[in-house]
C-alpha cells in the first residue's frame, strides 16, 4: 500500500507540479531516509500513524547528527510536501510536519565576479577558433540574461528573436518568460551559429533546435556548460573555481549595483517571490560597505 503512496506521489510531482526527474527523485529520497530512521529506532511502521513524537525525534537526530541546516530544511519540505499529498487524498489524519520550526541560520551571501573578473573571463574567449566562438557565446548568453544553467541547456533556436533581442525562457515549473540581451550576446551567437553549430551539426549529422552543442552536436549537458566555464577560468588569469549559478548571481548584482530596480530583476530573473531577489540588496549593501571603507579615509 505505502509503495503505491510512494509511485502516486511520484507521479503527483512529475505531472502536476512539473517537477523534473532529478527533483523527484530528491523527494523520494529524503521520505526514504525518514522512512529508515523509523525502522531503524522503533517509530511508526507506517507513514499513516506517524505522528508528533516521531517528528520531534526525528528532528533532534538530524540536528544531533550536525546536518547542515539548509539539508535538514529540505528534508523537511520534501516531508511536509509528501504529508500535505497524504493528507489531502485521505490516506492519513494530519500533517505531523505542517509546523515544524526550523533552527534558523544567517543567510549566505552568493558568490559573484567583479567586472574586472568577467572581462578577464572574455578576454579568454576572444579569438576565431570555433571552440572559442562556441566558449564566448555561452558565457555571453548565461552572464547577459541572468538564466538558470538548466534554461540554458533547453534553450532552442526558435526562443531567440534576433529582431527584438529577446529570449523565451522556460523556467522552473515550466513557467516562461520573455529576457532581453545585448548586441554583444547577439554577436557572439550569430558568430558561433556560423563557426561552431552548423559545421558541427553537419560534420556529425545532427537534426535539433537546441541551442548550445557539445563537440559531437549533442544538446549541451548541464555538467558540460560546467566544464566548458571551468576551462575558460584555466585559460583565463583567474585562479578560482567557477559554477553557472555564479553568472547569475553576477548578473543580477551589476543590474543592481547600477541602480536597476529590484522588482525588474525579479522578473529578469524568474524568481516567483520578491524576498528571493532581495539577496542582491545585501550583496550591493556589502560592496558598498567594502569599498567606502577602502576609499573614503575620514572615517
């Protein structure tokens, strides 16, 4: 029976709530880790009779355990979600996870290049050879639209409007957006369609929209957007690490640190609450702080 909540609600996260398969199976993960916590010390047999106490011992072993807080609050939701599921088809009583209070922690600033970093980072994929047309239109494209690596792997040719410089994006929950992009992103796209994708897809027989191409004209993996960054760093004079996210998180910290108003980074960014765009307003606070201290000296 509980195998069957367990496949229903899988599909209840793929269908209806258009989750993708990697997050589902996060989900049924985390339910799977409570679920051998209770075998494991006694609790409940079944996710029906579950209740208060074995969420309050439950909580304290992952608190005794030093999970970090950001994964005991995922673990929660993913809980809470999968009781809320439960409880609104009528397979139990409650949510024993609905008010659950979570220790709290500040939150972390995200990391973000300066301009200097990021025209370093250009400066490593200015040339003719084709792999480096390819290289500076992906950078372009991730740090000029702020997009979400996973927007970028699914973008398609059709979703470009060369004539509007607009993109049509599909973000999480399979909501869209329209994102506009500079004549630098559109140069360095229409250079690498003619240098890079077309040969490649020829070269290899490929038929597909999708936008970026790995070196045999496969649609782009998240993993090789990540590869590909970390070998413009290598060539570049940075010696840091780099992640897709951070060109997002860089992008929407310029906007703001050139007075861009914080609800149209919002939209920019496809964030569905205002409180998750206010981060940028903490990260221009610190670079403000940071650089008044170095410059101003009557202090």
């Amino acid at each position: 029976m509980e195998k069957e909540w367990l496949n229903e609600f899988k599909r209840y996260l793929l269908v209806e709530r258009q989750y993708s398969d990697n997050t589902a199976t996060a989900y049924l993960k985390d339910i799977k880790h409570f679920s051998d916590f209770l075998q494991a010390n006694g609790g409940s047999s079944s996710f029906a009779n579950v209740g208060k106490f074995d969420v309050h011992v439950y909580m304290s072993y992952l608190y005794d355990q030093y999970y970090r807080i950001t994964t005991v609050s995922r673990m929660v939701s993913s809980l809470r979600s999968f009781y809320h599921f439960l409880d609104k088809n009528g397979y139990c009583q409650d949510n024993p996870f609905a008010y659950v209070q979570l220790k709290r922690q500040p939150r972390s600033l995200p990391r973000f290049f300066y301009m200097q970093e990021m025209q370093a980072l250009f400066d490593a994929t200015t040339g003719d050879d084709p792999v480096l047309t390819r290289d500076r239109a992906l950078l372009e494209t991730l740090y000029g639209t702020g997009m979400r690596v996973s927007e970028c792997t699914g973008l398609t040719l059709a979703a470009i409007d060369f004539n509007t410089h607009s993109m049509l994006l599909h973000g999480k929950g399979n909501k869209e957006r329209y994102v506009p992009f500079g004549s630098y992103c559109a140069e360095a796209l229409q250079k690498y369609f003619q240098t890079y994708r077309a040969p490649v897809m020829q070269k290899y027989h490929k038929e597909h929209d999708y936008v970026f191409i790995n070196h045999y004209g496969d649609p782009i993996t998240a993993a090789g957007v990540t590869y590909v960054l970390q070998k413009i760093i290598e060539r570049s004079s940075l010696t840091t690490s780099i992640h897709p996210h951070e060109l997002r998180h860089t992008f929407a910290t310029h906007m703001m640190n050139n007075g861009a108003d914080l609800r149209s980074v919002q939209e920019l960014l496809g964030h569905s609450s205002l409180s998750t765009t206010q981060i940028y307003t903490h990260i221009t606070t610190e670079h403000l702080q940071r650089d008044y201290q170095k410059y101003f000296k009557r202090k």
